[in-house]
C-alpha cells in the first residue's frame, strides 16, 4: 500500500485487501489510523516508523511488529507482520508518498507458539531470527535516541553540514540559541545564514571541505542577526570544523561544526580591562589628592594634633566617596547620596536637603563628596553646627529645563553670626580649586549676618543623563 504524509491511502493491491479483509473502496482516501486504530505500542512503532521515513528520505524496516485489526464483523484479531517502508520522492527529491511492503507473519507465530510440536520447523526459526533482529534495531534506536539527547542538550554547540554546499542536517539547542533559533535544516548556508558573508566562515568550510584538514579559532568573533528586520548583534565564539568521513571509502561528506558560545565571557574580559585601566587612572589622581590634602592640611595647621584630625577627616570623606562608587562599579553616584554620606554623623533633623534626582559622573562624585565635607566641617566648627539649633539647607537643581548645568544652594541658619575671614584657609581654598579646577564650574561664597551660604556651579558634562 502507498500512503501520503498524512497517513491516508492512496493505493492498496489486491494482497493487501486480503491481508486486511478490506476493499480498495473502504481503504483509499481514507487515514490507516482511523481505518485500523491502535493506541498500544505496535500503533506507536508504526506512527515512528512511518515519520522516520518522511523526516529522513530513508528506508525503515520493523522486522516484528504486533498490530491487531478490527474484524469487519466487530472485535479485535490479533496479527503479526513484518513491514519494509521505503520513501517515494519526486523529480526534485521531495519525499511524498511512502511504499509499504508488508507480511503477515500471523501463522508463523502460531506455530512457535505451540507447545504440542515435537520440533521447530524452519519457519519458526526464521521467525524467531526477525524477532530478534527487531529487539535489536529497537535497542539500537534506543542507544541512538540517548545518544542524540546527549548532543541535542549539550551545553556547547554542534552542527552536522554535508556536501560541498554544507547543507545543515542536524543543530542543537546550543547552536539554534546562536543563531536565532532560525529554521536551517536542509538548507546550504549561505541560504540559511547569508550574513555571515564577508566573514570568512564560508571558505574556511570549503577549505576542510576539500583538505579534510580540521581548523577553528578561539573567542573569533562574529557579526549575526536574529531576523532580517533586527539590528545585528556581536557575538564571540571558540569553534572547530572536522572533516566527516564516509566509514567505508574514507570519502570526505561533510563537516562536523562544534564549539562555545564565549560571547559573555569576552564581554566579561573586556569590563574587567576598562575598570583596570580605570582603577589605575583613579588610583593615580587619588594619590595626587592626598598628597595635596596631606600638604595643604599641614602647611596651614595650628598644631600637629588638629593637622591630624584634620588629615584624617579629608581622607576618611575620599574613602567614603570610594565605597560609593565601587558599589556602583565606578559607573556614577546620586547626589543625594553623596551629601547624606557627609552627614551620617550629625542629626538628620538640623538637615534639611531638597532636589531632583540627579547622577554624577565619576569624577564629579568624589569632588563634591570633598566640597561637601570641607562645607560640613566648617559649619561644626564655625558655623550652624557648631551650635545646638543651628541647621543646614541644601537645595539644587538643574538649570534650563533639565539640560543645563547643576546648581547647588548651602544656607546655613541659626548658627553664630558670621563675617568675611581675613585670610582664606585649606578649607576654602580646597573647595574653590576642585570646583573651578576638577569640575570647571563656579563657586560663590556669602558672609551674612544670618550665616554663611555658598552657590556652586556644576557643568552638564560633570551628569550622567538617565
């Protein structure tokens, strides 16, 4: 009998209406499963095998199958048979149609079955061969399954290409993850994956091809896209290419794709470099402002114990502008974390801080984080924290709209009464050096008798926009 795709009749010969006690009339046109169902295993051999032909374009044998038919009189017959299905394909190659040639071997397993005989007969052992030669094959595909999951799961990538064209016969999940999970079976690659052209992935193929001699490279990288209407994506890969031998000529068929998708690892690799080259510039601008703190603090000190306590202060303020950014990777800073950072050690009531969320870059965090302590320190000192109902206001904002410059207000109240000094110290001279110097922006200083206040200017280029 021939069957189509789906498993309908579309020729039956008079043997096998005897087989099945069936007419061409009740047969064609009309789904072997429906005209002969089987839920039971030998219906799931027989489905398999059927599938196995149309998905690979190759012959199937099941040499022992047992598939009951409904009787037309109603009930169930129990039959046995053996059944080659062999692929019908047309002028291009398309498989649409399958053959079945099958035996009804119902009798042979009748007479191995009866204990009565004094003997075997021939035919009983040549039964007893297909049933075996059955439980072997079905073993085998067994293996072969297992073994396919094995690849199909692996967590590095495989491809299987034959023919000079590389037709792709078998991926992976691994592999159709890298490209997209695009649709590549029985397609050359340059059907399936144009953009890899220009890459240099084609003749590389060809030449294993053509040399049988084995190639690959580590962490290459490669230029894809999931779709044709998404942007291309980088991705980075350690892979081999291996010559496939026929096992009988050593005639070279195809070539064997494996490898690791590394595209994390290099991303990795690559921010691992820039926060090194970027420790090390940190690093070296941090020992530049320590020696200029350490020199200004004891240039300009009353004794040697204040100079210390001062030192320390300015170096534990740097150390805390540090902690913030390296929880941030070194990537940017709040502001609002930066000014409570400085006051942790003062009452959170004598505080009083309004504005918009605003993001520092690097550079910005750790001078404001000094310009914020040297403030604070002055207003212990000398200023509204130097009493116990002093407090402090700091506002700030983003000049035209959100795209200009940052603006920053200190207003200190309740304090003693304050008055232009006649020299100015470390202090002062620090925060107008990193406002103007580091961060290029303004710094503007008011004596009054209410207390002292500040304005400090903070260029655009010193924010990270969200």
């Amino acid at each position: 009998m021939v069957l189509d795709p789906d498993f309908n009749f579309v020729a039956v010969n008079p043997a096998y209406e005897t087989a099945t006690q069936r007419s061409r009339g009740e047969l064609l046109g009309r789904n072997l499963f429906d005209v002969f169902p089987n839920d039971g295993e030998g219906g799931q051999l027989l489905r398999a095998s059927f599938r196995r032909v149309f998905d690979t374009g190759k012959p199937d044998t099941l040499a022992y199958i047992r598939y009951d038919l409904a009787r037309p009189g109603g009930g169930l017959e129990e039959r046995f048979w053996t059944a080659v299905h062999m692929p019908l394909a047309d002028e291009h190659g398309t498989v649409g149609h399958l053959l079945q040639n099958t035996v009804d071997v119902t009798d042979l397993v009748r007479l191995r079955e009866a204990a009565s005989l004094p003997f075997r007969l021939a035919e009983t052992r040549l039964l007893e061969r297909a049933r075996e030669a059955e439980e072997q094959r079905r073993a085998l595909l067994d293996e072969s399954a297992d073994f396919r999951r094995l690849f199909q799961q692996a967590p590095g990538f495989f491809a299987v290409l034959c023919g000079p064209d590389h037709v792709f016969t078998f991926t992976n999940d691994a592999y159709m993850r890298l490209i997209g999970r695009r649709q590549v079976i029985g397609k050359p690659i340059r059907e399936a994956l144009p953009d890899l052209a220009g890459q240099g992935f084609y003749e590389l193929l060809d030449g294993v091809y053509q040399t049988g001699q084995s190639t690959g490279g580590e962490a290459v990288r490669l230029v894809m896209r999931n779709a044709p209407d998404e942007p291309p994506r980088e991705i980075f890969v350690d892979f081999s290419y291996d010559a496939i031998r026929d096992r009988d000529d050593g005639r070279i068929t195809g070539v064997f794709v494996q490898g690791m998708d590394r595209t994390e690892a290099v991303r990795t690799q690559r921010r691992q470099r820039l926060l090194l080259d970027e420790l090390n510039h940190r690093v070296k601008n941090t020992l530049a402002t320590v020696q200029s703190i350490a020199s200004q603090t004891l240039r300009s000190a009353r004794d040697l114990a204040s100079g210390r306590a001062d030192f320390e202060a300015r170096i534990l303020a740097l150390s805390n502008a540090h902690n913030l950014l390296s929880a941030q990777e070194w990537a940017s800073a709040e502001l609002a974390e930066v000014i409570a950072g400085t006051f942790s050690a003062f009452d959170p009531a004598r505080l009083d801080i309004d504005g918009p969320r605003v993001t520092l870059a690097p550079k910005a965090s750790i001078s404001l984080a000094l310009v914020m302590h040297e403030l604070c320190t002055n207003a212990s000192k000398y200023g509204a924290l130097s009493c116990e109902r002093g407090t402090v206001r700091i506002r700030w904002w983003i000049e035209d709209g959100g795209s200009g410059p940052l603006m920053i207000e200190w207003t200190e109240r309740g304090g003693p009464p304050t008055r232009q000094p006649e020299r100015r110290g470390f202090g002062s001279r620090m925060i107008g050096g990193v406002v103007t110097g580091e961060l290029g922006g303004a710094f503007d200083a008011a004596y009054d008798r209410e207390g002292f206040s500040c304005r400090i200017k903070v260029p655009e280029d010193a924010l990270v926009q969200d």
